[in-house]
C-alpha cells in the first residue's frame, strides 16, 4: 500500500524517504524499553528513524524499470509454486503409493507427471505389458536410455508396497498435475515477457556480452541497478548486491575475525550472478584463468571454490555496473581491474 502513496507525494514533488522494516523493528523496543506494536507507536517509531536520519530516499524508476521489477517478482511467485506442487507430488502422492518411483523422480520432469496423472497406482502399471507402458511413454526423442528407464519404472511396480490409491487420489493427481502444467505454461510466458522487454533497454546489450550472462540475469542485473549513475563507488553497489564483507572484530578474536559477506542486500540479484560465475568460470578462459589464479595455493581450504565463485560473482556486478555507465562492450581487462 505504499507505493501508489509514494508515487502520489512524488508527482507533486514532495521529498519522499523511507525507513526500512529491520530499522523499524530494531528501532521498536528503543522507543519505550517495550516491544509491543501499535499503529500509534509504529508512527512515532518511523518519525523517530527520519529525525535521526535513519532512512532511504525512495526508489522511483522509470515506467520499464517498474514493469520489469513487476514480471521478475510475478516469476519469483510463479517458481515458488512450481515447487511447491512438486515437492506436494512428491512428498504426498509418490511417496504413499508408488515410493519405488522416489528414485526416477528427480529426472525426466514431463515423462514423471505423465506417469502420475495416468499410473499412479502401481497395480495399473502391472496391467500393461512392458512394451505397452513404454508405448503410452515413449516419445521420439527419447531413445534407449528412455526405453531402458521405463522398464525399470514397470520392473519397480510389479515390486511395489505403495498404498492403494482411492478413485479420489487418482483425481487429486490429475488436478495436481494439470496445475502445474498449466503454471509452467504461464512461467514460460512471463518469462518470455522479461526477455522482451529487457531487450528492449539499451544497456541489455552490454551485459550480455558478459561471459556467463544469460537473458535472466541481464533483466536481473538490469532491473536491480536500474540508473547506474545513482551509485557513486563500487562500495554502494556491493552493498546492494549483499556482497560487502562484515566480521565481529570487537574482543580478543578482533585480529583474526574472518569477513564474511554481509547477504543484507537483494538475494535474487546474488544468486543469479552467483550462477553466472559458475558457468563463467567453467566454461570461459579468461574467467576459468581468473578462478585458477584465486585457488592458486589455497585449493585444500574447504569451501574455498564456493567463496572465490562468490568474490567472482561480486566482480561481476562491478563488472555490469561499469559497462551500463560507459555503455561499453566487456573487456577481459575489466576482470583485473
């Protein structure tokens, strides 16, 4: 409710700041010595935050920007349901009356639901031939491996210990099965909305001659950054990737506390250039080289590949901020800088 009150004071050019929720609940119990919540004290406590100056100016991006932040957030919410109803397939349905099938389950994705909209109970399964279950499956892409797995399916059916599903579970898979269908439907639509219209930003050129930048993550990078001149140094925009290194350096463990990243700033921005620099330093030489040069000496530490994907993944974002500002090409140079 506080964007259309925001974009209200911002059109009639009124000075529009916030204070951010882990402010306000921090800020709560220092205004009393209490915790309790009220509107009235939820008032005070945001005018106390903008007196002490604990607050943000509001983020106000143009009309794109927004309709983008829009679709990456309707697609955040999309794949949390996609998940959802698998996990629920899953965990409810497979695991009570067909639990042989949990190990074929993490692969195949389409061919699996098929199997639950039609022979979730495994005594249908036994009905058919092999030849014929792998008929009604088969597909022309498929080959041996596909062939090969099928029968194993109706190999672990014939052994099954599953529950026998009620004419009422048979329906309750087929309903689950054409939601997620249909989801997946709409997921590809948005998403195909994102690339669309973060093609259509100029600098969406740039960041996809990143290494490792695909068109998600440019509409990430893009959508997160926005104007890349509101950021002054590199210090702003890691901190807004959650990239900024914190420790607890106060006591006798001061001198050796260990930095870690911070992961106060945007998760999904984090994540996804996290996934570019795994495929970057994979599969790109000058990245692959940058990452050998990191490990060099240090490969033995645990967790070190991890960490040096991180540092690479902050890299990245300097990396896209620079070439949105310059409206430059990636230069393999950039990754030294």
């Amino acid at each position: 409710y506080h964007k259309p009150l925001a974009e209200h004071l911002i059109e009639r050019e009124y000075l529009v700041v916030y204070a951010t929720n882990e402010a306000i609940k921090k800020n709560r119990s220092l205004l009393d010595g209490r915790w309790d919540k009220n509107d009235t004290k939820d008032s005070a406590n945001v005018a106390d935050l903008v007196a002490q100056g604990k607050c943000q100016y509001y983020d106000w991006p143009e009309p794109r920007l927004q309709e983008l932040r829009g679709l990456l957030l309707f697609r955040k919410r999309l794949k949390k349901q996609v998940h959802s109803w698998r996990v629920r397939i899953g965990n409810n349905l497979v695991a009570q009356y067909f639990p042989e099938f949990d190990r074929f389950w993490k692969k195949a994705a389409s061919e699996n639901l098929a199997i639950v909209r039609g022979f979730l109970d495994p005594a249908r399964i036994q009905q058919l031939s092999c030849e014929q279950f792998m008929a009604k499956l088969s597909t022309a892409r498929g080959g041996l491996r596909q062939q090969r797995r099928l029968r194993q399916i109706w190999e672990a059916a014939g052994a099954s210990i599953g529950c026998r599903p009620a004419p009422g579970v048979q329906l309750e898979a087929e309903l689950i099965v054409d939601t997620l269908n249909s989801l997946q439907v709409q997921l590809t639509r948005v998403e195909r909305a994102i690339h669309q219209l973060a093609k259509g930003f100029e600098e969406y050129r740039y960041l996809k001659s990143i290494p490792g930048f695909g068109p998600y993550v440019c509409a990430v990078s893009l959508a997160a950054i926005g104007n890349s001149h509101r950021f002054e140094n590199r210090a702003q925009l890691l901190r807004l990737g959650g990239f900024d290194l914190c420790a607890n350096r106060s006591g006798q463990r001061s001198r050796t506390a260990v930095p870690v990243i911070s992961k106060k700033g945007k998760a999904d921005l984090r994540y996804a250039l996290y996934q570019a620099a795994l495929v970057a330093s994979s599969s790109t030489s000058h990245f692959r080289d940058y990452f050998s040069r990191l490990l060099d000496g240090r490969q033995r530490e645990k967790g070190i590949r991890t960490k040096m994907r991180v540092k690479i993944a902050a890299k990245m974002l300097v990396i896209a901020w620079t070439l949105m500002k310059r409206k430059e090409f990636f230069n393999p140079a950039y990754i030294q800088a």
